[in-house]
C-alpha cells in the first residue's frame, strides 16, 4: 500500500468506533479516510491544521452520512425516484480492495483502494451489479487525489446510468471572504430556483446567501480563494464535466439535524461532478473519474493574483 518514507495503517477511530485508514507523508501531512462511506474526513496539511470542514454535529453511524470531509455521491446527485438523496454510497460500509487492477501512473505511492460492491438491500432499490473502486492518495508535497473506477457487471447484460459527485466541505476562515475563480460565464443550474437554468454573471463567484448550485460544464481546474487564511485551494479533475457549489446560509443551516446553526460561515461545499447527464455503461464497461486539491499560500487583494500564483496554475 504504502512505499518509501510514507505509511499507511488501519486503526479504530477512538471518538466514533469506526475502522479507518490514516496515510501519512514525511513532511507531515495526513488523511484520515473511513470505511463507512468511503470517506476521506480528515486531511491536514504540515502544519496540522485541517483543511476539511466536518461539523461538529455530524453522525458517525448508520443510517446518515457524515456531514462533512469529501462524500462519494453515487449512484446518483440530487434527491431523484426512490433512492436516497445523494444515493446510498456514502452510507454503506467499503472494504480495503486487496487486489485492485492496475491504476494510472501517480505521483504517489502513499495511496489505499476501497471497493464498494451491492448488498441485496441495494438490488430491491437500484436492481444494478457494479464494482466502485476508489483510490484515495496522498502525494509527497501533500496534495490530496481521489479516483473512481465503477464497473457495470451485471450479468443480464443490461446497461446502467447513474449520476456522481465528490462532495467536498472545505474548511474556510469566513464564507464572506471566499472567492471561487474558473466559473464565471458558466451556465448553471440552480436548485433554488427549481433547477432553472442561469449564466453566471460574476467575475467569480462570491458568497451572501444560500447557495446550491450546478455549474455546466466547467473547465478542468477552478481555485477556491480564502482571503482570510492566504490560502487558494486547487482543485483540477478529470471524467467529470459539472462543479457543485453549496453553502446553506443561517437560515437553511438552522434546519439541518447535524450541522450547527453558525458554521456555515467556516465551510463551503465545492465538488466534481456528473450532475446534468447521467453516465450510461453497458455489461463490462468501466468508467473512471479524478479529483485531484492541493493548497498553495496566496496573497489576495482588490482582485488581483500574486504573480508567483498566476504561474504556477498556468503550468498545471
């Protein structure tokens, strides 16, 4: 699983119970990723601060998902038919895949594989065979990269679809300071509107109420820009055409169970997605899909990138 100076362990989570498996690079960083859910809920960077948001009123046990770090959202995005908001992935319980086929080059060799497969109780709901297998990697200057493989296996040889999304909390210093760039002139969908479809005016994308929104066809790299905190969150994918953007406010944040009424103004929920279209695969075909953040230092003022910033997202 793990090679040079990196490590990886499995351990039991002390607050919760849970099994979880803890990657660790040299330089100190570190991700936490739970089986239940298949998800990464702790990653820090060297300096041990956390850069995943996870409310402090968050479940850990079944049936809810955790409300928090970055949730697999499949088999579908959205609240559709019979299945579950958001779909049941992120709260069934994964397994370490001891024998996972070959992956794309990486960077890293710090990295687990999980492999989520149906129950019967998912058949009666969604009656699909499938093989999800996620890679979850750490690289060496502490960027974090998730990878999704999902295989139709059914044996009657029909076709599935499904939708997906990498919910991501990113934890940020004031949700009024928070700028989010590679957006703007998109089309989008917005679930406040009952899914009416608008263009985004903005020179980027700022935040003064509640948010849920689908952007269209995005570009493969946006960046989350936290003022406060001189951070920039990178954010580049692959596979997956749409970016989700939610943050629910203070009013909406109220009637949310396991989320507390004040913290929506330290977190914002930015991910890849295959939201607008649904993925078709036929009996053998796989489809892959990638998210990949890193975090860089960043000094922000009156819209204008630091220099040093400007080149290195040119050369990504």
């Amino acid at each position: 699983m793990a090679g040079g100076v990196s490590s990886v362990e499995v351990v039991k989570d002390g607050a919760t119970g849970l099994e979880k498996l803890v990657l660790r690079e040299a330089h100190g960083c570190s991700v936490q990723v739970f089986l239940y859910g298949g998800q990464v809920i702790f990653w820090e960077n060297e300096y041990r601060e956390q850069l995943l948001f996870v409310s402090r009123k968050a479940y850990f046990k079944p049936p809810k998902a955790i409300r928090g770090g970055i949730q697999i959202c499949f088999p579908q995005f959205g609240n559709h038919g019979v299945l579950e908001q958001h779909g049941f992935a992120r709260n069934r319980l994964w397994s370490v895949d001891e024998t996972p086929p070959p992956f794309p080059a990486t960077t890293s060799n710090c990295h687990i594989d999980l492999i989520l497969k149906q129950s019967p109780e998912d058949l009666k709901i969604w009656p699909n065979s499938f093989e999800f297998r996620l890679r979850v990697a750490l690289s060496p200057t502490g960027d974090l990269m998730l990878t999704s493989r999902i295989k139709n296996t059914n044996a009657d040889g029909k076709p599935f679809k499904f939708g997906f999304s990498y919910n991501t909390y990113f934890s940020v210093s004031d949700i009024s300071e928070v700028r989010v760039e590679g957006l703007e002139t998109l089309d989008y969908i917005d679930n406040l509107q009952c899914g009416k479809r608008c263009t985004e005016q903005g020179d980027a994308v700022v935040f003064e109420s509640e948010a849920e929104k689908v952007y269209l066809s995005a570009p493969p790299k946006i960046v989350i820009i936290d003022h406060d905190k001189k951070r920039t969150f990178e954010l580049r994918k692959e596979g997956l055409p749409d970016v989700v953007v939610w943050n629910p406010w203070d009013r909406k944040a109220k009637t949310i169970l396991d989320f507390g009424e004040e913290e929506y103004k330290c977190m914002l929920c930015v991910g890849a997605a295959n939201a607008e279209k649904p993925i078709t695969l036929r009996p053998g075909e796989e489809w892959q899909g990638r998210q990949e953040i890193s975090v860089v230092p960043s000094s922000y003022s009156s819209g204008q990138w630091d220099p040093e910033i400007i080149h290195r997202i040119q050369d990504i």
